[in-house]
C-alpha cells in the first residue's frame, strides 16, 4: 500500500528528516511530495489531494491553524488526514487543531520513526473511517427518503383505495335503500303467496347486500382514519337487550336459545358510542348464531375496572358450535379471512365482521380475543371503556318499591335463563325461584299455596318439552286453588297466533327471548305497583302490536314541489300528519306558531336555508327549553355535510331520493313514537315502459300512491322544472352563486325520482360549478341542461295523458 504525504514546512531540514523517519524501517509504501509555505501546500492539495499532511504549526505565510480552516474550503469534497507539527509542546493548540480537523499532534524534538509513522497510519485510518461513516450515513439518508416516498406514494394508494370504497360503497348504496324500501312498501300490500316467497326473497339479498357494503364501507373508513366514535349517554341494559332482541328472531329460526346477561353492578347509564358497541356485538353474536346448529349463545357483560369517571366493560359472547381449531385461531382477526376457506362455502360472509370489530374495539380502548375448543364452541372476549352516563333528563326515575318481596316462580328448561332471570329479579328485591319443567311448576304452586305463601308472578318459557308454556298456563288457570298469579310469557321464537292465545289464556304479556329488562320492568310495575315515570314510552314488543301508535305531527321544510309530495305520501302512508314549508324561513315561522313532533328540513332551500333555518329555531327554543328534532334532507353527498348539519343542532341525517326504511328508522330513533305500520296501500296496474330519458318502472317503485302517484309527481315535474331552470338563469345573471346552486340541487333531486340520469348528471354538474363560485363555467352548461330539462318534460307528459280506451 502506498501512501501519498504531503509535508508542508518551511524549514528544509525538517523536511529532510520527515522523510528519513518514514523511510526507516517503513511500514508503508511513501509517495512524499513537499511544500514550502501554507499557500503551495494549499494548491498542492487541491491539484493532488494527498492521504496525509504532515504540517509545521509555525509556517511563514499561514500558521497551522489558519491553514486546517482554509483546507476545508480548498478541498471540500475530500476528508485528508493531517498530522500538526511543532517545535514546543502546545496543549491549547493541539486542542485547537484536533477541533479543526487534525487528527493527531506531535512534538518535533520528540519524533522517531515508530511515532511519526504510527501517528501517519492512525490519521490516514480515522480519516478512512470517517469517510465511510459518512457515506453509510448518505446511503441510509438516502435509502429514508426512499422509503418516505415509497411510504408516502403507499399511503396515498390506500387513501385512494378507501376513498374509492367509501364512494362506491355510498353510490351502491343509494339504490340499495330504494330496492329494500320500495320492497317493504310492496309486501305491505295485497298479493299471492308465490309472490310474497319472491319479495321475500328479494328482500332478503337485498339485505345481505347492504350488510356487506356497510362493511366495506365501515373498513374503508377505519383505514382512512375517517371513523369517528360519538359519545353521548344511552342505557346500558336497554342498549344490549334491545340488541339480543334483535338477534333472537335468527337463533329462534335455528332453535337455539340466545341469553343476554348483564351484570346488576353495572352502572344504568354510560357515556360512549352505544352503536359501534351493538355493531360488534351484533358481530361476534352473529356469527356465533351462523356457526351453532344446537345450544346456546350467551352474551355476559360484566365489568372489568373502574376508575374515576370511566368503566371498562368486558363483553363475552359463548356458543356451543363447530368451535375454531388452534391454528385457525390467530388468523380470525385478519381482513377477509376466516378459520378456513371452506366456511365461506358452506356458511358465507367475507371475513370482515370481526377485523372491523377488532379495529372497533382497539378505538375504544380495549382488547379482543377468544378461547375455542373444536367441536365445543367458541367464546369471544373484548373490553372497552365508557364514561360514568347520566339518565336522561325527559326520563324521571322508576320507584321500584313496589316490586319488594313479590314471589316469582321462574319456569325455564334451560340453565342459563333460569339464572339469568332469577339475578335480573333478585337485583329488583323480588323474591325469585326457579323450576326446570310445567310439571315441577305445578308441584311448586301447589305447595306454595298449601304453606300459605302463593306466588303472585309467574314467569313461564313458551317453548318447553314435555310440557310448553301455554299448556301451562291452561292448567294454572284449571287449578281455582293456583290461577290467581299473575302470567307473563316469555318465548324465544315470536309464532304467529301467539299473542291470541294469550289473550285468550288471560297472560298479561307475551315477551320475546332475550328480555330487555326495561320493559319487562315497566310491565310488572304497570300491574304490582306505582310508576314514578308514567309518561316514558316504551317499544312495543315485536309480537304484540295489537294498537298501532299515534302518527307524529311533522313539518316538512322542502321547496321542491315533486320532493314534498313523495315525502309526504311516504309519510301519510305511515300515518303521520304532515304540514309544509316551502322555505326556511316559513319553517321557523311555522314551529314559532305551533309545536311539533320532528322537522324534516330540506338544507338547499331559498330565502333562508336549512342549516339557517335550524339555527334560527334553536334560537327560539331556548328560553323555553324546548327541543324539538330536526332531521337534515339532502341530495349532497360532500364530505362533512353531515357533521355541519350536526353541528348547528340539528339531531338527523337522510340522504335523498329519500329511502322509506331510512326514514322510518331514523323517526323511530329521533321520536320512538314511530313505530306504527304502513299502511296497506294496493297500486294499481300501471305501463311498465321506460324510455331513454326516463325510467318508468324505477319511477313507479319509488314514488309512493302507485299509477295514480307517479302521475301527480309527473305533473308536479312539469310545473317544477321551468321554474328552476328560469331561477338558475336569474342567478346566473345576478351572479348569485348561491341562487344557481340551489336551482340546480333542486332540479337534480326532482329529476331523480324518474331516474332521468342525463338530467341528474348535468343539474350535478352545473351545480358543483356553483358551489365552487365558477358562474362561467355554470353558463357553459346551461343550455344542455335546458335541452336535457326539455326532453325530460316531453317524456313525462305522456305519463299524465289520460288512457285511451280500446
């Protein structure tokens, strides 16, 4: 190896014994090149860039010091190794030239051939290094800025992806909703039992369609970070019975038996997400209903911790079904997997239910597992924080006093919901006991009455052996000496003729596996004792509908003339008394006049929008405390709309066209009141023709009130589009960006309810240009949408000729 020294030192004995000490007995190979003064070495170094300097501290031109801070500018892209020289030892200059860059110092009188040299070889290595520290340090730094791209640019592929998810899946959405909806509304009318199987059927798929998109939907929105979790107070109990309920129909269907425990200690109210809760624990119940063919399903919910103003609950949920082998088991969370390919063959799904319930429950602050045993069943394990709710301030406490000491006797062939039960009745203060069969009962109310202690409850299983429920009940009411208890049946399975024969059999109320405990509550004390709360409304069970409710009293805030009359044909059909507003403005009038049950509130309109209109009601209400429910209509799909319809105070959210099961939904959550059925409303026959302007037979399945329907909101459209086509014309020429806007939103969502596609995608057009402020472009489009508006009317007037008769 030859190393190339430079040796810069004004003295040329110096320079001579320099080059004897590295000639003896040499390590190395020396190339030795010299320099008189600091400049020549300094140019020496730029034209041939040595490996090492050996460099006199005392030069006549440039001290060392000076030299090492101009060496960094002379040669920048090369590291040298230099060695500093002098006559006396210095220790504030060997720091200062180590600081500088010198690698090593020595003292002139003190040289040898071992020292220089080893100094010469340490210098020229450290340099080395450093040169190849500082190239791995540019390497990594470039493979970082690599790997951020490559981060970055993934990053966005899966925005992308999500954002395209969440689009299609609203898009698919959107005739879903009209597919189910219209579905619903045609099996309330009149037809065959071959074509009942048929809808039914359709309704079914469509269901399953709907669930998966929600899915897709959901994921896609937990992986853009979009997912947000509300928080507002619900009722524990009622929140998971009302949800077990749900799922019970699906286990009765199997004839298994689905329990709901909660633990008594748990607090009534919590402050969370009620609905991402009964997602997951529709979920993981879900499938262990899917994946049981006999048993059971039990839901426990108990409490984990708690401290200061939070709970953490821990929710299992335990079947008795095909179980999940070991090393299927870490794979169940995963996206699109399941324990095995072939249970999406024989049992369906896609696999996302439990990786959007585990992302649910990782946002909520806890953990999910599971503990199987194949062949035995499974139990799924999560935990999730609350906070501490309050009740809320329309529900006033229920005085359970009465209920203190009342014998019940349980009758239930099944374990769990005979504990279960008995642990609902003892947290009450009732005085439970539990029998497994009718003949066991008979002999305890036998008994009971002999000892001189009678029950006065008796809570009796439907669906028994040997022995059901309603056979039961015949002989206690057979027996004078054991009919004066009071009857309550609770079944599993809701069979048609059931609530009959307990009205025949003198049972005060048929009740529906698993029991939400508030209404079995408000069921006892509406026979054994006072109730503190009598105003609070409770659901109707899903069996016993014997009086359909009271329609709500609603204002509808809508300025499109074919928008009012479907809404209000949806809503009449459900009984429900309908007053409009043809503005915002006449929508805060009408509820400063009157009182109302919900307000159904357009956000376009002119005059005074929406969102103004909610705000300015607020307003009014707020003296009084009043709160009346506002529920946001609209055609825009754009990313916040829902949150700043919220945020101005309003309590709802539907998208238009409007979809009947939404809206239905959406009342019953906002005012429990609406849970009446539809009415039974026959269309008649009606042309199923379409055109290309026009989608007849869409037209037909979504405007309620059949041939005779669609033909009033044909002429509604007739008169309607003229008009909006002369307000988007007025804006443009005012420049009203708002006016344009609101014209063409209004014209879109008229036209979609005859599917008149060309028409929506121009009216959409033409709007986005408005809401951007970009009039010119919005005049561009015009005459196309005038051209499109006029083949539009043209196909609807044939709708409302009269029929020639033959």
């Amino acid at each position: 190896m030859t190393l190339r020294i430079l040796i810069v030192d004004d003295s040329p004995e110096d320079r001579e014994v320099y080059r004897r000490l590295l000639s003896q007995q040499a390590w190395n190979e020396y190339d030795v090149a010299e320099a008189d003064c600091g400049e020549d070495g300094l140019e020496a170094c730029r034209n041939h860039p040595p490996d090492c300097i050996l460099l006199d501290y005392n030069l006549p031109d440039l001290d060392g010091l000076e030299f090492l801070t101009e060496l960094h500018d002379a040669v920048p892209e090369h590291h040298l190794a230099v060695v500093m020289l002098t006559g006396q030892g210095n220790e504030s200059i060997a720091v200062e030239a180590m600081k500088k860059g010198a690698q090593d110092y020595l003292v002139k009188g003190e040289l040898t051939s071992d020292n220089l040299q080893r100094a010469v070889c340490n210098a020229v290595e450290k340099v080395s290094l450093q040169r190849e520290v500082e190239l791995q340090r540019e390497e990594l730094k470039q493979r970082n800025e690599q790997l951020q791209l490559a981060k970055e640019a993934a990053e966005a592929a899966n925005r992308a992806k999500s954002d395209f998810l969440a689009n299609m899946s609203h898009e698919i959405r959107t005739p879903m909703n009209g597919i189910i909806g219209m579905t619903e509304l045609l099996l309330s009318t009149q037809h065959t039992a071959e074509q009942n199987e048929y809808l039914s059927m359709v309704k079914d798929s469509a269901d399953a369609l709907l669930r998966l998109l929600n899915d897709i939907l959901d994921f896609s929105k937990i992986e853009a970070g979009k997912l947000a979790l509300e928080a507002t107070h619900f009722n524990l109990r009622d929140c998971i019975g009302k949800t077990g309920q749900t799922l019970g129909i699906r286990a009765a269907d199997k004839s298994l038996e689905l329990h709901c425990r909660i633990d008594p200690n748990l607090p009534e109210y919590l402050l969370g997400d009620a609905g991402r809760l009964r997602q997951i624990i529709v979920n993981l119940a879900g499938n262990a209903i899917k994946f049981t063919s006999e048993g059971e399903v039990v839901i426990n919910v108990a409490e984990e911790h708690r401290f200061d103003d939070q709970v953490r609950l821990h929710v299992s949920v335990s079947d008795t079904g095909i179980g999940i082998a070991p090393e299927h088991q870490k794979n169940v969370f995963g996206v699109f997997e399941q324990a095995d390919s072939s249970i999406t063959r024989k049992f369906g799904g896609t696999g996302l239910g439990l990786a959007i319930s585990s992302q649910l429950v990782a946002m909520m602050g806890g953990r999910i597992w599971l503990e199987s045993e194949l062949g035995k069943g499974t139990t799924f394990h999560f935990t999730c924080e609350f906070g501490l709710g309050s009740p809320q301030p329309t529900a006033p406490p229920i005085d359970r006093s009465a209920l203190e000491g009342l014998t019940t006797l349980v009758v239930d062939d099944n374990l769990t919901n005979r504990r279960i039960l008995e642990e609902i009745l003892t947290n009450w203060k009732m005085q439970p006991k539990t029998v497994e069969s009718g003949a066991a009962a008979l002999s305890e109310l036998s008994q009971a009455t002999t000892d001189g202690r009678p029950y006065q409850l008796v809570l009796l299983d439907a669906m028994m052996p040997e022995m059901d429920g309603f056979e039961l009940a015949e002989r206690i009411h057979a027996d004078q000496r054991i009919d004066r208890c009071t009857l309550v049946m609770i079944s599993s399975a809701a069979r048609p003729g059931d609530a009959d024969r307990c009205r025949e059999l003198g049972i005060l109320r048929y009740m529906t596996k698993p029991v939400v405990q508030s209404e079995l509550l408000e069921t006892l004390l509406d026979v054994f004792g006072e109730r503190a709360a009598q105003d609070r409304t409770s659901q109707p069970d899903s069996v016993d509908q014997a009086e359909p409710s009271t329609g709500l009293k609603i204002l509808l805030a809508e300025d499109g003339l074919v928008n009012q009359r479907v809404a209000v044909g949806l809503l009449q059909m459900r009984g429900h008394f309908v007053t409009i507003a043809n503005n915002g403005k006449e929508a805060v009038d009408a509820v400063r006049n009157e009182r109302y049950d919900v307000v159904l509130m357009d956000v376009q309109m002119p005059e005074m929008d929406g969102l103004e209109a909610t705000i300015a009601i607020r307003e009014l209400e707020q003296p009084n405390g009043r709160h009346t429910p506002i529920i946001a209509m609209t055609a825009a799909a754009m990313k916040g709309d829902r949150e700043k319809c919220l945020q101005v105070g309003m309590d709802g959210y539907i998208s238009k066209p409007i979809d009947p099961e939404q809206l239905s939904s959406t009342l019953q959550q906002i005012s429990p009141a609406e849970s009446g059925p539809a009415a039974d409303v026959t269309a008649p026959a009606a042309p199923a023709e379409s055109t290309d302007v026009i989608d007849l037979e869409f037209a037909q399945t979504r405007i309620p009130g059949g041939a005779q329907g669609v033909k009033e909101v044909a002429q509604l459209l007739i008169d309607e589009c003229p008009k909006m086509i002369h307000e988007i014309r007025e804006g443009l020429t005012n420049q009203d960006a708002n006016q344009v806007r609101r014209g063409a939103h209004t014209l879109k969502g008229s036209a979609d309810w005859f599917a008149a596609k060309r028409v929506v995608a121009t009216a959409k057009q033409l709007e986005n240009h408005a809401h951007d402020g970009d009039l010119d472009s919005a005049s561009t489009v015009l005459p196309e949408l005038e051209a499109e508006v006029r083949q539009l009317v043209d196909a609807v007037k044939e709708l409302t000729k009269p029929a020639v008769s033959p």
